[in-house]
C-alpha cells in the first residue's frame, strides 16, 4: 500500500474511482462476472477466463468433499491468475444442512438454517465465525449465505426454500435478526457474506435453478415483511445482495427480479438505498431458458445489477461476449458497466484484494 497523501480521498469508493480510469472496457466487464469451478475441475480450466478474459470473480461451486487443502490449492492457483493489485473475489455457498459445498477435512458439517433459527444471536455469530475461519483457511472471501427468505404458508411445498430448511424458519423479522448475526460472525473471521434471494423466494412452489414452473409470486408487494426483512440485514452490511430468479407478479410481472430495473434501481438502491454490489443468483438456471445466453448478462446490467453470478463453465464466454457487443455500441450501457465496475471496485478495496 502507498503511504497515504494528505488531502487525498483514499476511501474505498475514491480508491474505485481511480482504479477505474485505468482499466479498459474489456477489463471492467470482466470485474462482472463471476465464474464457476466446479468440483473436479482444475483450477486450470479458469486461467485464460481470468488472464484474458479479465473475470474477477470464482464460484467454487459442487460438492468439494476433499477438504480445506484441496480448496486452498485451487483458490490460490486461481489467485496467482488474477492481477497483483486486483485479486479475485472467492465465493462458495456455504449455508449449512443440504447446502454445504465445502466439506472433509477442516470444514465442520454445519447445521440447517433452520437448526441455526432456534439459537440465540450470540451462539449463532459464536458458531458463523467458526464456520467462516475455516472458509477463511481455504481461501474463500465470499459466503454466498445467508438466505434471508421468509416462508409464507406450507414449508414443504416451497421447493426452494421451505423443502430443504435453507431459511432460519422464523418471520421476516427473526429472520433478519438471525441473518445479522451470522454476517457478523463471518465478518469477524474475515469472510463477507451475500444475503439471498431478493426480494425473497418464501411464496413460490417450484424451484427456479431447476424448473420455469411455480416460479411467479403474486403475493409479495414493496411494503411486504419478506422485503423488509433484507432491509433490515443491510443493516449489517453484506458484501453483496442477490436477486431472486423469480417474478414478482404484483411488483414487475415482466421479467424475473434478477432483471427488473423496479426492484433494483427503484426499490434496493432507491428506497431502501442500497449502494453495494448486486448480484444474480446463478443465471445458468432453468427459469432463465428463455433469454439467450448472450443476453442474460446484458439485462443484468440494465435493471442495475452490478455481478454475473454463473454455474455452468460454458455460459460465461457468451454472457462475457454479450457484455462487450453490447457495451461497444451502446454508450449508455457502457456507462452502467463502469458504474458496476466501481462498486465491484470498492468492495475489493473495502475487503483489501484491490490496491
């Protein structure tokens, strides 16, 4: 780090800022997406994603069941791809019960959420920051968790949340204390946290990584509880917040959250005044089919979403294509991306991989 100069801005917004000029459009797309690494991949398999193509963030993603040395293997490889002064983000999604893509030695088998839900704010923070050290030991910097979602109605039949225990099975309110906590306990082991999946998939029946059925909510509005329980764990400053794949039918009936500028640009960043990164649940889902590959992460940006999140290798040239075409003819959006780039930006900055 450059000794500090008086009457310099050194924030990590104006560090962003700076950065920014620097890089070319190219590189500044390639701060959007987030590039999976499957389990019994070679970290090899990401080098010219991330030395040519720019990518500045990994998905470790599968079920990893060899350990924390196997992990911190691949995510240092992945580490000494990426430039000195511009490190990647390291995500996994580490919730707990049938969500828990790390495993084997040195990871602790954690338990449900909704096991979490009944502890106390303190045990679960005690218990997060155990969790997060050793995902800090394996070289991950980013928990793709805690799922915010509150259940409306029948546990079993909410295929993506209720079904599997993945929500701290309270009320919006419980939930968005519980989701505090466990953010502060992966904060104190140094790994940051993404609250999921915006505005909440509690109303649905079908799970939207795998199905384009029961994926409409027409219940859920601006003012509901299940909004207003990710406000609330904003409060805790998450890294990042994903959108929900799912449509909202009485808030944009047109396109899924992931792309709707109302819940995005209006709601997250306007009303509740969210200036983070956003990012999409894995736009490799089924409940996308219908956008073409090359656009998904076009619309992304559009609706003012910042991060690509993708699960499938071979998705992330076309959405990484798609960004260029688009951003080479559209100055508007060229716009938007340098917008998302410095938010990606100052996140680095915040978290110390930027410098």
């Amino acid at each position: 780090h450059r000794a500090a100069v008086p009457g310099v801005d050194n924030s990590p917004g104006a560090q962003a800022q700076r950065t920014i000029r620097h890089l070319s459009v190219a590189q500044q797309i390639g701060q959007l997406v987030m590039a999976p690494l499957p389990a019994g991949h070679a970290a090899s398999g990401l080098q010219n994603l991330i030395t040519n193509r720019y990518v500045g963030s990994v998905l470790i993603t599968g079920n990893w069941n060899t350990g924390i040395p196997s992990v911190r293997q691949a995510t240092a490889t992945l580490q000494n791809y990426a430039p000195t002064n511009l490190g990647l983000l390291t995500a996994t999604d580490q919730e707990g019960g049938e969500v828990q893509h790390l495993r084997g030695a040195g990871f602790t088998a954690m338990p449900s959420a909704v096991a979490q839900g009944t502890m106390s704010f303190e045990r679960l923070r005690s218990n997060a920051a155990i969790w997060g050290a050793q995902l800090n030991q394996a070289g991950i910097n980013v928990n793709l968790a805690p799922v915010t979602d509150t259940v409306q109605g029948n546990r079993a039949s909410n295929a993506p949340i209720g079904a599997l225990n993945r929500d701290f099975g309270l009320d919006a309110s419980g939930n968005a204390a519980h989701a505090e906590a466990f953010i502060d306990g992966m904060r104190d082991a140094g790994v940051q946290s993404v609250i999921k999946h915006y505005p909440g998939l509690g109303a649905v029946t079908g799970n939207t990584d795998f199905t384009t059925q029961g994926i409409e909510d027409d219940t859920t509005t601006l003012g509901s509880p299940q909004i207003n329980a990710f406000t609330t764990a904003l409060q805790a400053h998450p890294a990042m917040v994903m959108m929900s794949l799912a449509t909202y039918a009485a808030i944009d009936r047109s396109q899924p959250a992931a792309f709707s500028n109302t819940l995005i640009s209006g709601q997250l960043r306007g009303e509740s005044g969210y200036q983070g990164v956003v990012i999409s649940d894995s736009l490799s889902a089924t409940a996308l089919n219908g956008t073409a590959t090359d656009q998904l992460g076009v619309r992304l940006i559009e609706a003012g979403g910042d991060m690509a999140c993708i699960s499938v290798l071979d998705d992330v040239g076309p959405v990484l294509d798609g960004l260029n075409a688009k951003a080479a003819g559209d100055p508007a959006f060229a716009t938007k991306v340098r917008q998302s780039a410095i938010r990606v930006l100052t996140l680095k900055y915040q978290m110390g991989l930027a410098h």
